[in-house]
C-alpha cells in the first residue's frame, strides 16, 4: 500500500503503466491509496482523518460514518463493502446499502456519498486490467497513448459541468440540462456572474463549433439528423467525458458560495 502522489486530480486521467492487473487506486477531495491485489490489505474510507481510514472523504460532515466502508480482495477481485449510515451510490443510480458489499469491475468507478441536506462527496476507485495483446498490424508500444484533453476556460468548465452533471455523476440515461435549469444553477453557484439562456446557448454553441473544427464529429446541424433535440449538447458532453476533458472531480465546481 503507498499514498498517491499530492495534487492528483482524477484518476480519469490516471497512467497504471506497469502496474500489475487488480491495482487499486482510491482518490478523494483529500488524498488517496493504492494497494495491489496479493497485498492482503483492507483499504478503509470514512471521514476520520486518522488510522481508522485511509481514505478521508466527507471530512468534517458528520453525516458521514468515520469508518464508511472498506476495500478487501477476495482472491478474485476488489469488493467495495459499506459500513456507514448512509448508502453509496454506484454508477447507473444503484444505491449501495449498508451492511451490503458489491464486486468493483476493472475500470474506472465514480462513488458518491449523498446527505440529507443535498451535499456529496465523491470518492474515485479504479482497478487496473489486463492490458490487451495490441493486433498484429500495429506495432507495440510501451507507452499509453495520453487522452486529448481539450482546453476550457474556467467559465466554460464551470458551464459545461452544470450542463453534463447528470452524466459526470453516471445516472442512466443522462441528458444535459434545459437552458433555464443550468443558467439557475450557474447563477447559484456564481451569482457575481451574469448568466442568461441567450448568453449559455452562445458559449455552448462556441465550445461545439471548436472542438468541431479540431475533428469531433456530430457537434453541428448538418452532422446530426432531425429532430436535433439534446443531440448536439448530449454528443458535446460525451466528447468531454471520454477524452476526460470533465471528470467527476468538477463536480466541486457546483458547491455555492459559503458551502463546505
């Protein structure tokens, strides 16, 4: 087991070169662990700061249990068990009961923790797999070829992770924001900053039209077949999220002025 490296963003973005098959990797707000598969170690989250979890998240919200619940390898994979009061939403709105564990897949895992006052705290995991023989007619290579992260100012981060939160919190069948639902939470969470639906629709239509003048297919009318409806908005998002240009961790973003 060792801590991951300080200012770690998102394990979206995480390189695992190397590391065996079944690596763990566990990241808050305020640090994180890795253990490996044959290590026989129980990684525990909660939000005590101290021997009793070595994952903090949520700290300082006594909603969430001191000791929340626990990574333990099974000899074939990583479980997830929850110990604490609350349940723990898994990706596709299924909730994680306590006294409950659930198998963790060999990929990246978004967790939430949600209060009963509308607060949450996320906690990533990811578990490396495999890696696939490459085909034949490609050559090897020793290095993983890094995601195209696009550029984006902060005000349009903070735009587009209002617009695509349903997606970077992974409900089914996520859809954007309406206009008027995403300029209300934008002027929650940045009430010094002006927001219209006129002025949103602009910046979202300026962000569609450069990424699709760098190669992203179906941001614009002639790519896309009527109705448009959340097509164009909904292929936007989907092109952050893979290329993990917006990953959970922007979720904080969202929290208004004065919240914790």
């Amino acid at each position: 087991m060792e801590s991951l490296p300080e200012g770690l963003h998102s394990l979206a973005r995480l390189r695992s070169d190397g590391l065996p098959p079944g690596t763990l990797f566990v990241l808050s707000a305020h640090g994180g662990m890795r253990a490996l598969p044959d290590s026989d170690f129980t990684l525990r989250f909660g939000r005590d700061d101290t021997d009793r979890a070595h994952v903090c998240v949520g700290r300082g919200d006594d909603a969430v249990s001191r000791e929340h619940g626990f990574f333990r390898h099974d000899g074939r994979r990583w479980r997830l068990h929850n110990v604490g009061r609350l349940p723990i939403a898994l990706p596709g709105g299924q909730l994680l009961l306590s006294g409950h564990d659930e198998p963790m897949p060999s990929a990246y895992t978004p967790l939430f923790i949600r209060t009963d006052v509308g607060r949450e705290h996320l906690l990533e995991v990811r578990v490396t797999r495999r890696e696939a023989p490459p085909a034949p007619s490609v050559p090897a290579s020793h290095e993983t070829r890094a995601p195209r992260v696009f550029a984006l100012d902060e005000r349009d981060r903070l735009m587009l992770v209002v617009l695509g939160q349903r997606y970077l919190r992974h409900e089914i069948d996520p859809q954007p924001l309406t206009w008027s639902e995403a300029v209300r939470e934008l002027s929650a969470a940045r009430p010094a900053q002006r927001w219209t639906d006129r002025i949103l629709q602009h910046r979202v239509r300026e962000v569609r039209l450069q990424l699709s003048a760098r190669g992203v297919w179906g941001l614009v009318e002639s790519e896309v077949p009527p109705p448009l409806g959340n097509a164009l908005n909904h292929n936007l998002i989907m092109a952050l999220l893979s290329s993990a240009t917006i990953v959970p961790p922007d979720l904080r973003l969202l929290r208004r002025p004065g919240s914790a």
